[in-house]
C-alpha cells in the first residue's frame, strides 16, 4: 500500500528543514573570523590551567572581539601553559595593568579569553606579558568540590549520636 502524497511533500519537508537546522547550529558553533589582520600586535599570559581553551578562540573586551588566541604552548620550565594573543592593532590602549581570564561562552560553549581594563595609565604593546590572570574553571572540579562538601555536612534533621546508656540503680 503506497503512502499518499501529502505525506511524502511533508516527510520530504520535515527532513530539509532538520538539515537547515543543522547547517544553521553547525554555522554558529564554528564561526570563526579567519583572516588574521597584519596590523596587530601579540600579547602572552601564563596560565595554570586552560581547560579546553583552543587557538582561534575569540580574546574579548566587553563582550566585544579585540583579537584571537594564537598558540598555546606549555614552557618546561614555568610549569605553565604560555598563550599567545593576537591583538588587532585598532585597540591599542589596553591599560598594563589588565587581567585576562578563562571563561566559557554558555554552559557548553567554547572557551575564550576575556580582558577586563585596568586603571593604568601605560598601555600594553607588542610581546608584553599580562601579569594578572585567572585560569580556567574546570566544571568537574567544581562538582566534586560542591559533592564533597555536601557530604561532610550532616543532613538537616538528623540524629545526632545518642549519648551511652546510663547504667540503672539498683535497689
């Protein structure tokens, strides 16, 4: 027995717009400003931890894209993952006192770099290094913390330890 037409034009719709979806999320997860601007200038921070932090990640101010992360290498001798921040030139005036933290875009986007102004009056130029940073929060570590925790508290309404029987006198 053959399904009737109406059937197969919606099926047939249905399965185009999942792909137009699809295509849609796969453009806003992936989307990247490839060209690397020849007028900019390149920062580094040391890092205890990056988490999931990738070259290519936007490096942001205000929530606005300053520059990309360009490489991350971990230095032997620091004991510390090196990241190397690609900084278009037209934001020249970052004060040299900023800090440059780790964050995450949603609960399971991707990482950037976010830098928050400082109160200086010098500014970071070419190759300086950003003194104050803040690593990457590693959400399992967060969690096994706050479980952790929760367990050595003891539960609200529960007994506590009864105190040792008092022998009876004897009569």
């Amino acid at each position: 027995m053959r399904p009737s037409r109406a059937i197969d034009i919606s099926t047939g719709l249905f399965v185009v717009l999942g792909f137009a979806a699809i295509a849609f999320l796969v453009t806003q997860i992936t989307s990247k400003e490839v060209a690397v601007h020849s007028d900019s200038y390149r920062l580094k921070a040391q890092f205890e931890n990056v988490g999931g932090l990738k070259p290519g990640a936007p490096v942001t101010m205000s929530g606005v894209t300053v520059g990309r992360v360009e490489k991350i290498i971990y230095d032997m001798k620091l004991f510390k993952a090196v990241v190397t921040l690609r900084i278009d030139e037209h934001y020249n005036s970052i004060p040299n006192d900023s800090d440059a933290s780790i964050l995450t875009s949603g609960l399971l986007g991707g990482q950037y770099i976010g830098l928050s102004p400082g109160g200086s009056e010098e500014v970071l130029k070419n190759g300086d290094r950003i003194e104050f940073v803040q690593d990457a929060i590693v959400l399992e570590n967060l969690i096994s913390k706050y479980l952790f925790s929760q367990a050595e508290k003891t539960p609200p309404g529960a007994a506590t330890p009864a105190a040792p029987p008092v022998p009876a006198a004897r009569e």
